[in-house]
C-alpha cells in the first residue's frame, strides 16, 4: 500500500473535504517523521516508508476512529433549501409528460439539485463528488443505459409490453439501485439515495433520446417528437418515484432490523446476567 492509498483509506469515513485534508497532512507529518527516524536508524528508506506505515496502524481501523468525530449532523444541512430547489425539478417532470422537450430541463436541474446535495462547500469540490460518484457506481448508470435503449426501441416498434423490456427498463435499474444501497458501507461516504438515481435517470434519458433519435431519422420530426414521450416520462417520472419509494422501504426495513437486532441483545444480556 502506497502512502496515498493509506491517507486515502484513513480518512475515507470524514465527509468534510477540508477536515479529510488537514488529516491526512497531520498523519502525513507523522509518516515523514518516523521515515526520518528509521532512516536515521540505519534503514533504507523503501523499508523505512514500509515500516512506517504500518507503526500508523490500520487504516480502516483509523477511519473508524474518526467516524464519530466527523459525523455529519443531519440538522447542519438546510434540508427545507433543497426541499424548495426540488420544486423546480417536480415541475419539469409534470411538464415533461406532456413536451418531450422539457426532459432537457429536468436533467439540468437535477444535476444542479445533485450538486447542491454533494459534500464539499465550493461547486469545484461539489462537482468532483459527483464525477467520484459516477465512477463508484459503473453498474448503475450501464443499467440506466440499457433501460433507456429498451425503452426507446420498446417505444419506436410497439413493444413496450414485452417482458423483455420490462425488465430492462424497470427491473435492471431497481436491482442495480438497492444492491447499491446495500453496499453503501463500502462506499468510501454514504450516498444520498437522490444521488444513485439522479445517475440511473440520466443515464436512460440520455440513451433513450439517442437511440430514438437513430431509429426515426426517416421519420417526420413532429411525428418523432410526440411518440417519444412514453421514453422521457419514464425517466423523468417512473423511474425517480419507485427508486426514491424503494429507498424508503430500504431505510424502513433497515431500521426496523436494527431495532429488533438491539432488543434481541438487550434480552440476551438479561438471560446471561
């Protein structure tokens, strides 16, 4: 493991970008500190690095450490703002459902919304969390693609019906979002559930348009413009509702096991005291 894989590591439970980085210059110093020591020593300086890493200890067990310390606290973050941002967004999904065109401004505004909910206090940071999330999530938006490619070519020959394509434009992407959320302890921060299906929607949006616009080149432009809207209603609508309604019943179920996990331990006690 490399020093920058180790302050990575360390301190991947901070969700602060400026806190993570003062940590990582504080274990840094530490790091240089005990190379120059060892080298001092006598130790070739590859050794020296190697065992210095490890005097630090674990990095997992380090960010760990931290997590209490640098948790967010929900009440920090003014929930009612992004409440009030995502008004815009609902609008041009109701507007989408009956012009096609509006799709365009509901990918805009909910990539905006999706900045606003990264971490980070400059867009620069912001926007580097979200290129960070798509490269977290390669399943999810390849499932978001192939969603939208069966909804556009469902939609262009009349077989939306299929359960072919049913199940890629529904079932692959619900799939892909929950083991998302299942593996959200591994992610190096907790995802907002709005972030996983800002990805999914705008990946099937984008394939969507592009391959029905391949399909109906031929085809009068009008004609296209209108027989396109079961594509965008889908991503602009169905699928952001049952995938946020999803996360709902992922948190509830979540939470109703830890609950049950914590009175079955409190029972236990009682029988072994």
């Amino acid at each position: 493991m490399t020093p920058y894989d180790f302050l990575e590591a360390a301190t991947a439970s901070i969700a602060s970008n400026s806190k993570a980085s003062e940590v990582r210059r504080e274990l840094y110093a530490h790091f240089l500190m005990k190379v120059e020591e060892l080298v001092a020593e006598g130790m070739d300086s590859q050794q020296a690095e190697a065992r210095a890493l490890e005097s630090l200890g674990d990095p997992r067990e380090i960010a760990d450490g931290y997590r209490p310390a640098f948790a967010v606290n929900p009440q920090s973050h003014p929930s009612r703002w992004y409440l009030l941002a995502a008004l815009p967004l609902i609008m041009a999904a109701v507007a989408t459902v009956n012009r096609s065109s509006y799709a365009i401004v509901w990918g805009v505004l909910s990539t905006a919304l999706a900045g606003m909910l990264a971490p980070g206090k400059a867009w620069q940071q912001r926007a580097t969390g979200l290129f960070h999330l798509l490269r977290e999530v390669p399943l999810l938006w390849v499932f978001g693609l192939l969603g939208g490619t069966a909804a556009a070519i469902g939609t262009a020959t009349g077989a939306g019906e299929n359960g072919v394509v049913f199940l890629l434009e529904f079932l692959l992407p619900w799939l892909g979002f929950l083991f998302y959320r299942w593996r959200e302890r591994e992610f190096a921060q907790k995802r907002n559930a709005f972030h996983l299906t800002w990805v999914v929607s705008t990946a099937f949006l984008v394939a969507g348009g592009m391959v029905y616009a391949l399909v109906h080149l031929n085809v009068n432009p009008a004609m296209a413009y209108v027989s396109a809207g079961p594509v965008t209603t889908i991503g602009v609508l169905f699928l952001p509702v049952s995938m946020l309604a999803l996360s709902y019943v992922w948190n509830w179920a979540q939470s109703t096991g830890l609950r049950r996990f914590s009175l079955a331990v409190r029972r236990q006690s009682k029988v072994d005291s």
